[in-house]
C-alpha cells in the first residue's frame, strides 16, 4: 500500500482535471483545422498525455521519445539517454511535445532538437509542471503551462521516484526524508 500524508499533496486531482482541461481547449483553438502530432517522453508524461488527449477534438497522432536522466536520484544526472522508439513522420507537421515536467530543461532541449532535424511545419511545448527557480542548462519556451511550482521533488501523476508513485492521481512533494539512491 503506497501511503501519501495529505500535507505533502501540491496539486490535487480537481486542479490537475480542471487545468488539463483549461489546456486542451487552448490547444484544440490554436490548432484547428490542423493535423498535430503530440510527442510525449516516456515514461513521466504518460498520465498528462493521455487525460489531454481524451479532451482534444483535433485530427492527432502521437509518438514518444524514451529518455532518461534521473535514473533513481532526485537531482538531474548527465548525460542523457535514449532508448531507441520508432517516431511518426514529422516532416511538415505540427508537432507539440507534451512533457511532465520542466526541471533543468536537458529532456525537452534533446527532444526539441531531435524533432528538428525533421523539419517540422511548427514545434511548440505543452509541460504540465515549471520548477521554478530550478538550475537550467538550457533556456525553454513553454507554449502550453499547467502549474509552477517550487523547486522540489514531486511525485504523482505520471512522476517517480526510484520507478514509484506514478499511479498517484495527485502531484505530492516527495518527503524529504527518503534517502537518495545509489543506483
Ligand atoms: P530535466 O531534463 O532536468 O528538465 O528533467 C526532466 C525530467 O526529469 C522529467 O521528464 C522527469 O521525468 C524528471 N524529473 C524532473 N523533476 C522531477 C521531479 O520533481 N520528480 C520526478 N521526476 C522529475
Ligand atoms: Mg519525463
């Protein structure tokens, strides 16, 4: 049984339906008419993508990258690795990627720059959490926000920690009292 303390709850599951909502809608008027393909990365943004595609009228596809950077800590490791996925074709597509969380901005550069190299017709980001006040390796526009939120570890909702608490439907602060792995 996986037992979360209420205090430690950021954004209850209200918030994140409501804000998830709020998203879709901007998106399904920024992109009438247009055929989009979301590009998510595995495995934190798996919760967000699919609640924000289930609200979503447009003509989509979707497609993911596999990256990995925490690999069990609670602070980003470099370099990053990718796990190889086929992608659709982006070539003249509107591609959104559709991230979890905006730390140090290593993840969403690789993929911003993955994407690219394909020649999409536009490339926009939709990052459901900004740490704010987070070190940043890289300078990100967020297109599409949900929430800010502290510089903290945060777990729910797609989010782990050491492959955990993904399936929490709240985002929680992670206690700080949990000892950092050593993977
Ligand atoms: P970045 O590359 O440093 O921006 O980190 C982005 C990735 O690290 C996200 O896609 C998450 O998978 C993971 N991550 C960053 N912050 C957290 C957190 O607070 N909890 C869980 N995972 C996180
Ligand atoms: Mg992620």
């Amino acid at each position: 049984m996986i037992e979360i303390p209420a205090q430690s709850i950021l954004i209850d599951r209200q918030r994140l339906e409501a804000r998830v909502k709020e998203l879709a809608a901007a998106i399904d008027r920024d992109y009438r008419d247009k055929e989009v393909i979301l590009l998510s990365i595995l495995k934190g943004s798996i919760l967000f993508l699919s609640d924000l595609m289930k609200e979503l009228t447009l003509d989509l596809r979707i497609g993911f990258f596999y990256l990995s950077s925490y690999r069990g800590n609670t602070t980003p490791q470099n370099p990053i690795e990718q796990y190889p996925l086929p992608l659709p074709a982006l070539q003249n597509r509107h591609v959104l990627i559709v991230e979890d969380i905006l730390d140090s901005g290593t993840s969403i550069h690789y993929a911003l720059e993955a994407c690219r190299r394909y020649r999409p017709a536009s490339l926009k980001t939709c990052i459901l959490l900004n740490k704010v006040g987070a070190q940043r390796n890289y300078t990100i526009r967020i297109d599409y926000k949900g929430f800010d939120i502290p510089n903290v570890f945060v777990i729910g909702y797609g989010l782990d920690y050491q492959e955990r608490y993904r399936q929490l439907p709240f985002i929680a602060v992670l206690n700080s009292s949990q000892p950092e792995s050593s993977q």
